[in-house]
C-alpha cells in the first residue's frame, strides 16, 4: 500500500468518526442523565446537583438522576464514572479535592488526567479567613506580624488532615512566610466554636458558614480570598488587598465525563450547562449562597484543574502533609 492510498484511507476514517461523533451530540440527549455526586445527600454538592440537575432535565426534556454514591472520601463515586460508557450520559459532579487526590493519597483506583474529560466548572466560591475576638490582630497583615514574632505559638483549624481548608492555609503559611500550629476538626461548626473560645487564632473556612459567623460577630473576618470583597463583607479586605499574592483562587465544583467521550458530546454537555447556570432563577439562587456561576469551555477547565493538580502538589510536599491510605 503506496503512501497515497494510506492517506486517503486515514482521511476517510477520520472524516467517519467526526461524522459519528458529531451525529452522537446531535442525539444527545436522547435517554436520562445521571449525575454522580461522591458525597452523601443533602450536602452542599448534593444539593447543587439538584438545582442544576432540575433545570438541565427541563431544558433536555430528558430524565436527570442525582446518584449519590459516598465513600472512600468521595473516591467510591469517582471510580464510579471512571469505569462508566463514555457516552455522555454518566457525569461527575465534584469539589476540587479532586485535583489534590493524587498528592494526598499513596494509590487511587483511577488517574484523574488519563481517565476523564474536563467539562466545566459549575461554580466558584472563595474563603473567608477568620481569626478570633480573643485576638488582638483585626486583619491578615496584623496576625502575620504576629505570628512572625511567635512563630509556632499559633494555631489554625481545618476540617481534617487534606481537606481544603487545610490545603490552603499551608498555602498561606507558605505565602506568609510564617510558622502555625496545625489543629484539626470534624467540620465548620467546631472550628468556629474553637475560633469563639481562642483555642485557635485562625482558620480558612467556606464562604457561607464563614460568612455567617463574621457578620454574626462571633469570630472576626481577617480576609477572604479571590480577587474583589465579597458582597455580604464589604469591610473585609481580600488578602490580595493585604499583600498576599497567590490566594485568589478558591475552592470550585465542576464536571467531568469519562475519557473517550466524544468531544463534541463533551461540548453539547456544556454548553447545556451553561445555558442552566445563565438562567436567572438559578443565578439567583446560587449567587445568594455566595457561590459563582461559571460555565467555561472544557478547555479552559481542563487548563485550570491541571494548574490545581500541581499547586496542590506543590503545597503538599511543602507541608510534608503523609500520604492517605
């Protein structure tokens, strides 16, 4: 076979399966959605998988089902999708714990690159930094100096060993250029109460429950992360403010597909997304509870979850944070 027949026979192949492909995103959808949510129900993804969920079931006039499948600190349900047709009707809805997986566990089941395609990001929020009133320090730049003169006589909560909120904080602390205590709880409501008592001096803590106690004046607001105040704390100056650079960026929850989905099913997919975080109820509703509408294209998620995938890495080596089993 001469080279001009090879040619003409990868052309006729490749014109074949665009063809295939484009004709699958045409029908898509054409049966129900399921949407995969690594945690149990009535959490905060959980309940966004319902509000999207809802309204891309209307806009699809295709049956839209939230399985949650918990376990394994969300792993369960993301080797779950991995495993799953790659034909656009089996999404993952998860956090950015999953661009910190590789670097916090010795083996996974799945690879988060090789085994699935970015879709897009579904929303962005940032973080409220709070200190506590038994603290004389009323901002960021104040406890700095602080703990620049009694460095390993602070201490900062998180919601355990790997989880986000500690993640950023050992980003801070490596921002900073200062020495904290690391104190683990099981969850925002006793880091705040450790916040109120002054048994910590300071914690990363999620927007809305974070909020709440700052405008509650029961723990103060140092910062917030991102690159503007958040509205509900306009007095809050952000870090970036403060002259801390590489905060902005929070946390997010976004979807993937597993590997081998047609791209052009993959773009059908968020584009309809898109479409549902535009509409003005659901803005709405999301904006309200301080969480960003995004939307992207798969590419431009694709760049940032890779970005995030080294970031964390990076913070987790820095840390010496061991590995999970």
């Amino acid at each position: 076979m001469n080279a001009t027949i090879r040619q003409l026979l990868l052309a006729s192949l490749l014109t074949i399966f665009g063809a295939a492909s484009q004709a699958l995103a045409q029908g898509w959808p054409s049966r129900a959605i399921h949407i995969v949510v690594p945690y149990a129900a009535g959490g905060g993804v959980s309940v966004l998988a319902q509000i999207v969920g809802a309204k891309l079931q209307e806009l699809t006039k295709q049956p839209v089902v939230i399985n949650n499948r918990p376990g394994a600190g969300g792993n369960l349900g993301v080797d779950t999708v991995a495993k799953s047709p790659p034909d656009g009707y089996t999404i993952l809805l998860h956090t950015s714990a999953l661009a910190s997986a590789p670097a916090l566990y010795k083996t996974l089941p799945f690879d988060v690159v090789k085994d699935f395609a970015p879709v897009t990001m579904v929303i962005a929020t940032q973080f409220v930094v709070g200190g506590t009133l038994k603290d004389p320090a009323t901002t960021l730049t104040e406890l700095v100096a602080e703990a620049k003169a009694k460095p390993g006589k602070l201490n900062y909560a998180s919601s355990g060993l790997g989880s986000s909120l500690h993640l950023f904080a050992e980003l801070f602390k490596n921002v900073a250029g200062v020495d904290l205590v690391h104190v683990p709880y099981r969850g925002d409501a006793p880091i705040i109460t450790a916040l109120i008592s002054g048994d910590v001096q300071l914690a990363f803590l999620p927007q809305t429950t974070g909020g709440a106690a700052v405008q509650g004046n029961t723990i103060r607001g140092l910062a917030v992360t991102g690159t503007k105040r958040l509205d509900f704390l306009p007095n809050v100056p952000t870090a970036l403010e403060q002259g801390f650079a590489g905060l902005e960026q929070g946390s997010w929850i976004a979807m993937w597909v597993p590997a081998g989905t047609p791209p052009d099913v993959v773009l059908t997919i968020q584009q309809n997304i898109a479409k549902v975080l535009a509409d003005p109820q659901v803005r709405e509703r999301l904006v309200s509870v301080g969480q960003e509408p995004i939307g992207n294209t798969p590419a431009e998620f694709d760049a940032q979850f890779k970005a995030d995938i080294a970031r964390f890495a990076k913070v987790v080596e820095q840390a010496k944070i061991p590995k999970l089993d």
